[in-house]
C-alpha cells in the first residue's frame, strides 16, 4: 500500500512582509527537522 504525506510550509517570520524572502521562526526551523527526522525513518 502506498502512503501520501502532506506536509505544510513551516512557520515564517511575519514581522517581515516579503513573502518571497522572509525567513522562518525557530519554531519554524525545529519543524523542518522533526519532519525530517520523521520521513527519513
């Protein structure tokens, strides 16, 4: 059986209002490698 994972963007730092550009919190960069981790398993 084939199993589909969808995964969100991380959280980004709204106090920057260039979408294109802004960069992610620390919550957001700990979320990147928790899911890393998770898919690599």
């Amino acid at each position: 059986m084939t199993t589909i994972y969808f995964v969100r963007h991380a959280e980004s730092d709204l106090s920057i209002y260039d979408d294109l550009t802004h960069p992610l919190t620390e919550a957001g960069l700990q979320a990147i490698k928790s899911v890393t981790k998770f898919l690599l398993e």
